[in-house]
C-alpha cells in the first residue's frame, strides 16, 4: 500500500517535472527565434501552417506547436498533425528533459515514435538540441550531445525571456 503511493507520486512529480520542462522548451525556442540565427534559419524552413506536437503516451503532457509568419504558437490541442514525437512512457520523457539522456539517444533507444517528414523532424530536433545548450548547465550538455555548439546569447537571458515572455 505505502509503497503504491509512493510510486504514484514519483509518476505525478516526473508528469510534473515534463510539463514545466516542456513549458521552458518552448519559451526557450521561442526566444532563441528572435536571438538565435540557427534556431531561426531552422524555424524559417518549416512551411507556414506547419503543426508540430511533442507528447508522452496517450493522455500525458503534450507541446502543441503552430509555425506562423512570425516564428511559432503554442496551441491548445491539435488533433492531427503534421509532425508528432510521441514518447511511450513518462519514464523515457523524463529521462531526456532531465538531461539524463540526449533525444537522439532516447530515439536510438526507441523511447518515442515519430509521424512525419524525417527531415522536418530532424530540423525540429536540432532546434530542442539547441535549446538544450542553453537551457541545461554545460556539464550534462556534453554528455546528452555529440557536439556542443557555441552559444550565441547567455543562457541567463535566455532564461529571463523565456520567464517573462518577452
């Protein structure tokens, strides 16, 4: 009994855990648009319209995104959309937004399945891997990722935009 509860509320903090990180992985590609040249040349290159949902199983947390003219949107809900990474547990998510493990790692892992064009969706995995570098400490970026590229702001600004929206 104790320890039922104990796991159910391990599963509660790592569901938590992956919405507060997803809210950051957004804010943070967000800004880094309008500050960073990579991210944005990437962005650029989806076309207008392009709906974009990042999820953990079935009725888990979910990013739900929209490119428009000038950058990208958080939705509510999208239905069907173009790109979909779906994570198959909490467990995988939470492994990669906890910087335990980089997205091509958990891909490789088969901790997620994917629907879409793979080029997009690999132009969307550089954009969370470069939003990796500024949103976790240098430490576990070397770790989570093959190359670690420069930065081209601080990831203090990075956090204050992303915490004040502007």
């Amino acid at each position: 009994m104790r320890l039922s509860l104990i796991k159910r509320g391990v599963f509660s903090g790592k569901i938590l855990f992956v919405k507060v990180i997803m809210f950051f992985l957004y804010r943070g590609m967000k800004t880094l648009y309008k500050y960073d040249s990579r991210v944005c040349k990437e962005i650029e290159g989806w076309p207008i319209g392009r709906t974009i949902v990042l999820t953990v199983s079935k009725r888990g947390p979910k990013l739900c995104l929209k490119k428009i003219s000038s950058g990208i949107l958080r939705s509510e809900n999208i239905e069907d959309p173009d790109i979909l990474i779906s994570f198959k547990s909490i467990d995988g998510a939470f492994l990669v937004f906890s910087g335990q493990i980089g997205i091509t790692e958990a891909y490789a892992q088969h901790r997620f399945m994917v629907k879409g064009d793979i080029a997009e969706i690999m132009s969307i995995v550089r954009c969370i891997e470069l939003a990796e570098v500024y949103l976790f400490p240098k430490i576990i970026t070397k770790r989570i990722l093959r190359r670690v590229p420069g930065k081209q702001l601080g990831s203090f600004r990075v956090y204050c935009h992303s915490l004040l929206g502007f």
